[in-house]
C-alpha cells in the first residue's frame, strides 16, 4: 500500500515526518518536536493533520503536541508506559495494539532501552517503519534508561524486515553516527560510500532519513553487532555474542 510522506527538520536536529493515506486523505505527524515547522509542511502539502503518533515522553518529541492538536483537532496517540508526561493524549498503547491512519495500519511494538516508554510503529504493507530515538541511520539510541542490553533486544526486533523498508528515525545524527561506524567498521566499503552520500547530502541541505533496513544492515554497526568485523572493532574474540559486542559499541560510542 502506498503512502505519501513528508520529511523536515524541526529544533535543531529532529526530524519532523508526514504520513498520508492517499485513498482517504488522514494524515499522522510521528512526534511534534515544535508547531512550527509541522504546521508550515502541512500548509506547504495542503495535507489535514488526523492523528499525531507519538514514540516517546521526551520533551524533544512532545513540545509541540498542544499547539498542533489546538490548530488542527488531531488525534494524540502515545505510550501507555509514558503515564501523563505526554500532553492531550486521546489514546494510549502498548505492544501488541494497533493503530490506523485511514487505511495504513502500524503494529505498535514496545522498543525500551532509550527510555522504558519507547514505542515503534511498524507500518507492514507500506513498508515503513518509525523507529523514533531506537534506531538511527548509522547508528542507535542512547541508552537513559535500563541495561544496554535492552536496548539490544529492541534492536533484534528490526532484523526481520524486509531490505526495502524505510525507516524513519528521530534525529538527523548521520555525520557523527558515520565518523564513529568508520572506527569501529573501518575495511567496510558500503560503510565509506554511505559517509560519502551523508556529506554530500549535508553540503545539499539533505539528510539520510529515511534510510533503509538493507542499507542499515550494511552499514549500521549496531546492527552489525554479529559480525566478525564488529568484534575485531571491539577488541573482542571472533564468536563473541552480538549482545556483548553490541553492548561494548554501545559504552565505546558514549565515549567517543
């Protein structure tokens, strides 16, 4: 199933996004970092704001939730985990549920290990999944809250998707995701040409998002945690888990 999509920067480095069915016209905002540059896209795309899908509490995410949902009567959807740190929220979830922006329908999977109320919205038949703060071009959250190996385990969660699907991430962090993912995978050919197309995409004024599930498994460390190459990186044995080498990538970047 088609959607239409678009991408923005919002604060300074968040990313805004839009996804419309076009058989019905309903439209969802995946987090509201700020009104402003969400309310200029949909003037720009004459698009009708119909839900806001939310990903997580952090304030970078939520801030412009009230002003949003004042100026355009939108749905707020968000973690059930989240409690009341969210504003104006119509509708909580958790793993399992689902949501439906017109046609378009999203699994929502739990994804904790950047904080315990992280959500993903997985849309199957379009082929396009929000990660939020979970997973980055090039690179993964931050873990605030629990063991990284929780982290981990979200991230497992993304291994079975199809190579095409498009992954939208929270943040436009590709040019220090990319310096760290060359230290740590640095005889990784694809890895060079993705920093290569990110810096050219920032002299532009573009960024990398969406990515895809194929280019990340390619080039993402963290999702190269079971390879050889990522243990060698690490100063870890070969046959070292992926969780070990995942977790000593992940105290390594906090780091770097």
């Amino acid at each position: 199933m088609d959607a239409q999509i678009k991408t923005f920067l919002c604060r300074s480095d968040n990313i805004g996004v839009l996804i419309r069915d076009p058989g019905t016209g309903a439209c969802a905002a995946i987090d509201v970092p700020e009104a402003g540059p969400v309310l200029r896209a949909l003037e720009e795309t004459g698009w009708r704001l119909t839900d806001i899908l939310v990903t997580h509490r952090h304030g970078d995410h939520i801030a412009g939730i009230e002003e949003v949902k004042v100026q355009t009567g939108a749905r707020v959807t968000a973690p059930r985990k989240a409690g009341d740190a969210i504003p104006a929220v119509d509708r909580t979830v958790g793993e399992g549920d689902t949501v439906r922006v017109g046609d378009l329908v999203a699994q929502v999977w739990e994804t904790p290990g950047h904080c315990n109320d992280h959500i993903t919205y997985w849309f199957e038949d379009a082929k396009i999944v929000c990660a939020g703060d979970t997973l980055f071009t090039l690179g993964c959250g931050r873990v605030l809250e629990g063991p990284p190996e929780v982290l981990w385990r979200s991230l497992e969660r993304f291994a079975d998707l199809p190579d095409e699907t498009q992954v939208f991430s929270g943040h436009d962090y590709v040019l220090s995701n990319g310096k760290f993912a060359l230290a740590a995978d640095p005889d990784n050919e694809a890895l060079r040409a993705r920093v290569a197309e990110a810096e050219t995409a920032r002299r532009d004024g573009l960024f990398l998002i969406p990515s895809t599930l194929g280019q990340e498994r390619r080039t993402n460390p963290f999702l190269r945690s079971g390879t050889s190459e990522l243990a060698k990186g690490v100063n870890l044995p070969a046959g070292s888990s992926s969780e070990k080498v995942f977790v000593t990538l992940r105290s390594w970047k906090d780091r770097f």
